[in-house]
C-alpha cells in the first residue's frame, strides 16, 4: 500500500485509483452512518478524497492515510450538521418516538440501532461510529477528534447508556 | 448487556459499499478539476503566495502605523522639553531682574541710612 501510495503521490491516476478503492467503503460508511443518507454520504465521500488528491504530499504513510481519512471525514460530517442542525439532529428522546418499539430480530434491530445513532448530537455520532465501525479504542477516537480522551469516554458512556435504555424500554 | 449491545452495534456498522461507479465518478471530477482548476475551487482560495504577499502587506502597515505613533511621539517630546527649557530661561531672567532690583533697593537704603552719621 505504501508503493500505491508512493505512485500516487508521484502523480499517478491508477495508483489513486487503488488507494480509493481499498479505503471508499470505511469513508462511505462513516459519512453514512453519521448522515443517515446515502446520496449526501457518496458526495461527501467524494469531497474527502477530492480532498486527499489534492493533499496527497502531506501524506506520510498508509496509517496516516487511514487516520486523515478518518478524521477529514468525520470533521467534514460534524461541520455539516453543525451548520445544518435539522438535516437529522433530532433528540434521541423524539428519535426513539419515531421508531416506535425495536423488535427483537436482527435485521431491524440493527436498523433501529442506526436510527438511534441518528439521534445522538454530532460528536456523539462520529464517537460511536469511529468505535463501533472502525473498531478504534477511545485513544485513537480521541486522537482523530482531536478531542480530550474524557470527553470521548463520557460521549460512550452516555450513548451506550442511552441506546441500552431505549431498547430496554421497547423490548 | 453491555458486550451485546456492542456486537449488535458493530453488526449494525458493518461498513456498507457506495454505488458501484464511485471510482469512475470520482475519477471524472479529478479530471475535469485538473483540467480547470479555478472552477475546482469555486470560491477564492488563497494560493501560498497570496498568503504570503497578504502577511506581508499586513506586517508593512502596522510597521507603518508604528513608526508613525513612534514618530509623534517623539515630536510630542522634543516639543515639551523646548518648553520646558523656555520657562526655565523666563524664570532665570525673571530671577536676574529680581535680584537687580533687590540690590538697587538695597544700595538706595544703605545710602539713606548713612546720612545721619555724615
């Protein structure tokens, strides 16, 4: 990957290509998860590697490209529905209203937990995400957020708290 | 509790693929942004040198404004000092009549009070 990523800098298309292809599902998913929709989350998709194109020298290795990957992606989401706050920002009190009871099968218990995502504010979504898609300790979270460890703890905490309450109320 | 919720979490997170011609798209609007670089950024970015010749007109007018300030006050200064040294020379002057006066009094009185003995 650190070759691909040697070609690309270089000014190679092809090589971009691949970088693109190996990393467009973790940043599609991201911005998916943390938007809850499919045409915004491929446009900010693009933007981020757009983005990357045209930032490729200052990227140093292929960990540094997954963490500025991450992290422009998530920043970009957290701004956007910063400026743009009834996109789907909604509490997570009107959120489990919405979606009424969470049944028990998988299938739309992973749908209702999405949604619950949905509800949660900005930071608290991209958290969540970066833990539970990424699969990133609260360190590396807090490190992408550029955010203080506690914060992205207590972001956790509450969340999980949250959601286990609400599918605990439906159930 | 807690350790299903996770995995139901990360079940529910599972990193879905976008439409199949992302790269293609993705690719065309590289493409045409090389192609038109201007158009690529919409809106004025400012380029390194921008920047650079901005600071630098930025940092020329506060020397400017200082210098200025500096130069007044100095003006300021000397002009305080010249009066300054303009009272002091009206005091002296002032102080040379005085003490004229004083021993024109002072001879005047001796010259009257030695009549008597003459």
């Amino acid at each position: 990957m650190d070759e691909q990523l040697a070609q690309a800098r270089a000014g190679n298309l092809a090589a971009f290509g691949t970088l693109v292809q190996a990393h467009k599902r973790s940043v599609y998913s991201l911005a998916l998860r943390m938007l809850g929709q499919p045409d915004l989350a491929e446009d900010t998709a693009q933007e981020v590697f757009m983005q990357l194109h045209a930032n490729l020298r200052s990227i140093e290795s292929s960990e540094h490209l997954g963490f500025w990957l991450r992290r422009v992606t998530t920043h970009r989401v957290i701004d956007y529905l910063r400026q743009r706050p009834s996109v789907a920002i909604t509490s997570l009190d009107e959120e489990a209203e919405q979606i009424g009871s969470v049944d028990s099968g998988d299938p739309l218990l992973q749908r209702q937990l999405r949604q619950l995502i949905l509800g949660l504010s900005p930071d608290a979504r991209a958290v969540v995400t970066l833990r539970f898609q990424e699969d990133l300790d609260p360190l590396d979270i807090a490190r992408t957020l550029n955010m203080p460890i506690n914060t992205v703890k207590s972001h956790l905490k509450r969340s999980l708290d949250l959601m286990r309450q609400r599918i605990g109320q439906s159930s | 509790m807690t350790d299903d919720l996770e995995s139901k979490l990360r079940d529910a997170l599972r990193p879905a693929a976008p439409r199949e011609n992302f790269e293609e798209r993705l690719m065309a609007r590289i493409a045409a942004a090389q192609r038109d670089p201007v158009k690529r950024r919409g809106a004025f970015t400012p380029t390194p040198a921008t920047w650079w010749f901005s600071a630098a007109m930025a940092a020329t007018v506060i020397l400017a404004v200082g210098v200025q300030h500096h130069r007044v006050d100095q003006e300021n200064r000397e002009k305080g000092l010249e009066a300054r040294r303009q009272v002091m020379q009206a005091l002296r002057v002032t102080n040379d009549k005085l003490d004229l006066a004083y021993r024109a009094v002072r001879d005047q009185s001796g010259a009257i009070g030695g009549d008597p003995g003459a």
